[in-house]
C-alpha cells in the first residue's frame, strides 16, 4: 500500500511531522480509556491542591467583573464525600426575591441537562430495547395531522415507524427541534421583518414564558404534526427537544406514573437529589439564583420541562453525577452501553450519545492521549450549564451560571480552565498512587523469569527486562508472532493498561505491543489522509495466544490495601512475585 521511501525523504518527512509524532504519544498508542487506575484519594496529593489554587485565583479573576452573573463550579471525585474544588461567585446585583449568597444549595434552571432523566428513565425500564419503534409506546404518535391540504409525503411527515427510543435519545430520529418557541406566538407583529400575516390554527398560542400559558399533551398532538422532519430518521444529528419530551410520554405509558413521579421515585429519592424538582421551581424563591430581571424562573414549559425544565443545586447534580459513575441508579453493564457514542458530527472534537454530548481531546495530559468527557449542557434563558462526567478519572464537574453576563462561551471557557488546570494533577495523582501498587520488579528464580514495570511520561505502565525461562519475551516478539506478515525485526515497545475485570484479590490488565519507531510511525501518519492512522490498538490485542490463553493478559493478585503482591503470565504459564 506505501511505497517505498528513501531515507532522505523519510529524514523529511519526520522533521515536516514532528508535532504528528507527538499527537501519537511517542509511539505509544493506548486503548480508549483509562490508562490507570483512577485516583482514590485526590484531594491528598499536593499536585492537587496546587491545581486548586490555581483554578481558584483563575476563577476569581474570570468572576471579578461579572456585576450581575452568579456562578456556581464544582469537581468531586467519586472516591471521595466532599467536592475536591468547589467555587461560587455572588454577584453585586441581585433579585430581591433570589438568594443573597450564592453556595452548594443554591437552585438555578437546569435546561436541557434535563434531557439526562428522561433517558436514564427509560433505560431503567428491562422490558424496553434502545431500538424499540416508539409508536410501541405512543402509538398516537401515528395519529399526527399535518397542515390541512398538505400533502403527505416523507418531507412533510415523519415516518414514525422508523423511529427508535434510541433514536429519540441521541437527536437521530430527524424530528423537529421544537414548538414552544414558535415566534409566532408571541405578541409581536413578524410582518415588519418580512413574515407572513398567521390565522389562529398556524400558531401553538402557547409557551410557558412571557404571558402565554403552558403547552400541554392535547396541544402537543394537535400541532406537531404540522412540522416537518429535518431529516429521514438515522441520516444525521438534528438537536430536539420535543424527542425528549416523546420518550417522557413514553414512560408514562410504559410505568404508569406520571413523569414526576416516577423520576421522583426511581432516581431523585435514591441519590437523595431533595432540591431538584421538575414542573415546579423550589419551595421558595430565596432558596434559587433569580437573575435581575429574569422571568423564567418559577414559569413552567409544560412538557417541554421533560426537556430543559428542571431545578436543581451543585449537591444535588454532583449526586447525580456520582450515581451514574458508580452505577447507583443503573447497572454496570448498561451504564457503560450508555456511555458511548451512538453518532458522529461534524465536528471532529464532538460525537453525541443519549444524550451525552461527548468531548474528545488528546491535549489534556503530558502524554497526549485521547479522553472523552460525556458532557451534557443546558441552556434556558439566560441561564447557562454544564455537567460533565469523566470515566477515565472517575469524575463528576458541575458548572451552573445564570444572567445577563451568562452564555455557553463562558461555561465552555469554564469548562476548559477546569479540564486543563485540574486534569494534569490528577494525572500525576494517579501515577503516584498506581506505582507503589503495581510498579517495581516480579520475579521467580526458579523458573529464570522476571519482569520490570514503571512509570513514565507516556500513558500506562512501561513493561522492560520481561524474561521468562531464560528467553527475552520483548526481544523475541517478532519470533513469538510468526503468523503475521509483518517484518520480525521492528521496533517493539510493550505498555501495561487496566481492564474493568477482576475477581475477588485479583483484576485483569492488558499488555499493548506497539510495533515501530517513532520515525516510522511519523511516516505512516505523513502518507495516511485520516489522523493517528496508526493507532489501530482496538484490532490488535488478544491476537498472540497459546493454549487458549492470551500473550498480552497480565493478572494480579492484590492484598486487602489493592497492593499487587504477585504477577500471572498467564500464557507462559509463570507466576512472578513482587520483590520487596
């Protein structure tokens, strides 16, 4: 597939692709994920508590000019009771019937981070498939009108048949996006700016805000049929909240209960969330942040709040957020289903789930690799939020702002102040807790074998001296990989990951071979059209076995503290233990 390339020009292409070698970790390519155990005890380490006050001072001065905005930020991890970072800003100007100091139980509108409960709602019901036909569930879906005298056809009706729950969840069934903010509801003569005069049957006469009274189910099934798809269902991501909103009646028919309730009851009551509510706002406005002038505070959407309606506080939302990584609310298996990308964007940096919307970045940490943040955002007036979920360190950050001065640029700036301050020192946490439980040498003389395991700059464990029965395993992979076509002489450099298995004292890693230099790999990376071409971890590990056991499984046995006290190479069939 490549040709070959003279030196020189291979001498040109690693000076022309030098940042591509870095982008590629120095060679070493991990798995998606987690490349340490995440760390237990955060807050104890002092590379913590510096990124703290760091963040903090950034914080102040980000806030320092914001009169009428009031923000809210926190970080905890889920190994530990209290937040590790938790910063709020009250600001001069206040709503006489808001809170007059903003902290943890200070209530805001949540916006479309509400979409989170509706979906996890689902999720909890056993009898319902991702890919189950909503019309299952809300056959009246089948019953939508259009516009009298508009003929029916796939770009006026939405084929409803096609349509998933999973779909509804991750914005790909390509419904609308919305009816509440229909402007031509609201009070304001639109033929000034050049649209048409409306009869009465062409508007909702509804919203929830400004003067018009809440939407309810009857109005839902009247008008929203007479808007179009955007696009056929699975074709692309179209943001809706209206989906939201159908996967809300879903589960009504589906529990029996009213939405409220059965949210109430199935996941608030659980993670102890007793300041979110959902069609109300909190028993009293002096307990929330009400902007100055701020008017939607205390209105309700009507079943448009299934999709960005609810209330709640930086306790309550880290709560939550802890619940779901430590799988309080829904069970292993289905949250990490869950949390994955069920579609593509446009934008390379952003996929979407349902209804995550997933980050993707390999320039957080020293080493470079990707991470996924599952993020979901909300936006409702001028209120402005974030939670954002990080699996790979076990945890949850919350940002809550609301005002004139609040927008999405500041929560992602935020956002990216945060992830970039905190996510390094966390790093270097985890480094400093997994090396004098796993790191160091393992040995047994009698069989001649020993194996070396340190840390560096580079993701996971460095695997060195790795002799078994007399026999350099690292040297001698090309030998032990006799089946492949690839070239026996390679560079080769072996890294040590965790897996999510374990049994008891023991858990599971995974040895990556990565084959190359780096210049090598700059090269493969210079004559592909796709990034990180070479990173192909995911198609080769579990491929060298022997009787039935895998080459790249490392075993441990842990004593009570989780310390690694022996090493099984499983296909070789050794055990080494850890020397003092």
């Amino acid at each position: 597939m490549f040709p070959w390339i003279s030196p020189l020009k291979t001498t040109i292409l690693v000076l022309a692709t030098s940042k591509l070698v870095a982008a590629a970790l120095g060679g070493h390519f991990p798995p998606l994920g987690p490349v340490l155990p995440a760390p237990t005890h955060p807050t104890a380490h002092e590379a913590v508590h510096s990124a703290v006050a760091n963040i903090t001072a950034a914080f102040r001065d980000l806030t320092a000019e914001l009169d009428a905005t009031g923000v809210s930020v926190a970080v905890k991890s889920i190994h530990e009771a209290a937040p590790l970072l938790e910063l709020h800003h009250t600001p001069a100007q206040l709503n006489t019937n808001g809170t007059t100091t903003i902290d943890s139980q200070t209530v805001y509108r949540l916006g479309s981070i509400s979409k989170i409960f509706a979906a996890l709602s689902l999720l909890q019901q056993k009898q319902v498939g991702w890919d189950d036909p909503i019309i299952h569930y809300v056959p009246e879906l089948l019953q939508l009108k259009g516009k009298t005298g508009e003929e029916i056809s796939d770009i006026t009706t939405v084929r409803w048949s096609d349509v998933t729950v999973g779909s509804l969840a991750s914005h790909m069934s390509g419904i609308g996006a919305d009816l509440v903010n229909d402007l031509s509801s609201f009070p304001i003569d639109w033929s000034q700016v050049g649209f048409p005069k409306l009869d009465e049957t062409s508007t909702p006469g509804c919203a929830g805000v400004l003067g018009l009274p809440p939407c309810n189910r009857t109005e839902f099934f009247r008008d929203f049929g007479k808007r179009h798809p955007v696009y056929a269902p699975f074709t692309n991501p179209v943001y809706s909240n209206i989906a939201s909103v159908i996967l809300g009646f879903a589960l009504e028919a589906i529990t029996n209960m009213t939405y409220d309730g059965y949210v109430k009851e199935s996941i608030l009551a659980p993670l102890n969330m007793t300041n979110t509510t959902i069609f109300d706002g909190p028993e009293k406005d002096s307990w929330g942040f009400i902007p100055v002038n701020e008017t939607w505070f205390g209105s309700t959407l009507g079943y448009e709040d299934i999709a960005g309606g609810f209330y709640s506080n930086t306790v309550d939302l880290l709560s939550f957020g802890t619940g779901i990584l430590k799988h309080t609310v829904l069970d292993s298996a289905k949250t990490r289903k869950w949390m994955k990308p069920a579609t593509s964007t446009s934008s390379s940096g952003f996929l979407m789930g349902g209804p995550w919307e997933i980050l993707r970045s390999n320039t957080v940490t020293k080493d470079k690799r990707l991470i996924e943040f599952y993020c979901k955002s909300g936006n409702l007036n001028t209120y402005n939020n974030m939670l954002c979920l990080i699996p790979d360190y076990d945890l949850v950050i919350t940002i809550l702002s609301g005002g004139p001065q609040s927008n999405s640029d500041l929560v992602d700036l935020v956002l990216t102040k945060l992830v970039q301050g905190l996510l390094p020192a966390i790093e270097k946490a985890g480094k400093t807790e997994a090396s004098p439980k796993f790191g160091g040498i393992y040995s047994n003389a009698a069989s001649n074998s020993t194996i070396t395991l340190s840390l560096d700059d580079a993701p996971g464990f460095s695997v060195s001296m790795w002799v078994v029965r007399g026999v350099d395993v690292i040297k001698n992979y090309g030998s032990f990989a006799a089946l492949s076509s690839s070239s026996k002489d390679r560079a080769v450099s072996v890294r040590l990951y965790p897996t999510n298995l374990g049994s008891g004292y023991q858990t599971s890693w995974r040895a990556v071979f990565d084959i190359g230099t780096p210049e090598e790999i700059a090269t493969k990376e210079a004559n592909s059209f796709w990034p990180d071409a070479s990173c192909q971890t995911w198609g080769s590990m579990d491929r060298l076995t022997y009787g039935f056991r895998s080459m790249d499984e490392f075993v441990f046995s842990l004593t009570d503290d989780g310390t690694a006290q022996s090493l099984n190479l499983r296909t070789f069939q050794v055990s080494l233990k850890k020397d003092d």
